[in-house]
C-alpha cells in the first residue's frame, strides 16, 4: 500500500470526482457493467439504475466504487479495472468504516422504557 498526499482531504477528493477524467471513467464503468450493481449480481439478485421522470430529479441508485480506495492506491484512481459498479445499499457495505454500513438500531431514550 502506497500512502500519498494525493487524495487525503475532502477537497482533493471534491475535485477528483468532479473532473472530466473521473466522470469519463465512471459512465465507462457503469457501461461496461451494464448499469446493475455487482455485488447484487453475486448474490444473484438485480439492482439497476433509477429512471429518469421528466420535471423530476433522478435518484442515484447506483455508485462506481474503487476496489482499491485512491486515498491509499492513487496510481489506481483511474483505472477501470480497479472499479466496479455497485447500489447504494452494497456501497455502504463496503465502508462500515466510514458509518456507511447498517448500524444496530438504538433507542432514542437509552434502555429505560416507558
């Protein structure tokens, strides 16, 4: 594992994935998979992309993950074998880390109960 400067902050992250490269390599990647998440396809279930509705936002269903995060392998943040489309629910599961991944339910009053 290579550490670099590179892509440590939010800003640098920002800006890397609002450049015209990363945008280019992330519809190649959502092509290439077909739009379908994945991990669900794994699991042998199927998670595609929202439609759009005319006059309304289009959801975000899927993400292109990094297998190998570009924070720790910045050579890679720019090659398509290093990603993978995936739903946003399989995302999460691959940053519990980060508080992406479910978390166990906890009550709003600790353990006392009315």
């Amino acid at each position: 594992m290579v550490t670099s400067a590179e892509y440590q902050t939010k800003e640098q992250k920002k800006k890397f994935y609002r450049s015209g490269r990363w945008e280019s390599l992330r519809i190649h990647a959502l092509e290439r998979d077909n739009y379908e998440c994945q991990q669900c396809k794994r699991e042998g279930k199927v998670r595609v992309d929202s439609k759009k509705v005319q006059g309304e936002r289009k959801s975000i269903e899927l993400n292109v993950h990094h297998k190998y995060e570009i924070e720790h392998y910045p050579k890679l943040a720019l090659v398509l074998d290093n990603l993978e489309t995936l739903c946003l629910s399989g995302h999460n599961k691959m940053h519990p880390e980060k508080g992406f991944g479910k978390k166990g339910k906890q009550a709003k009053w600790g353990d006392e109960k009315w």
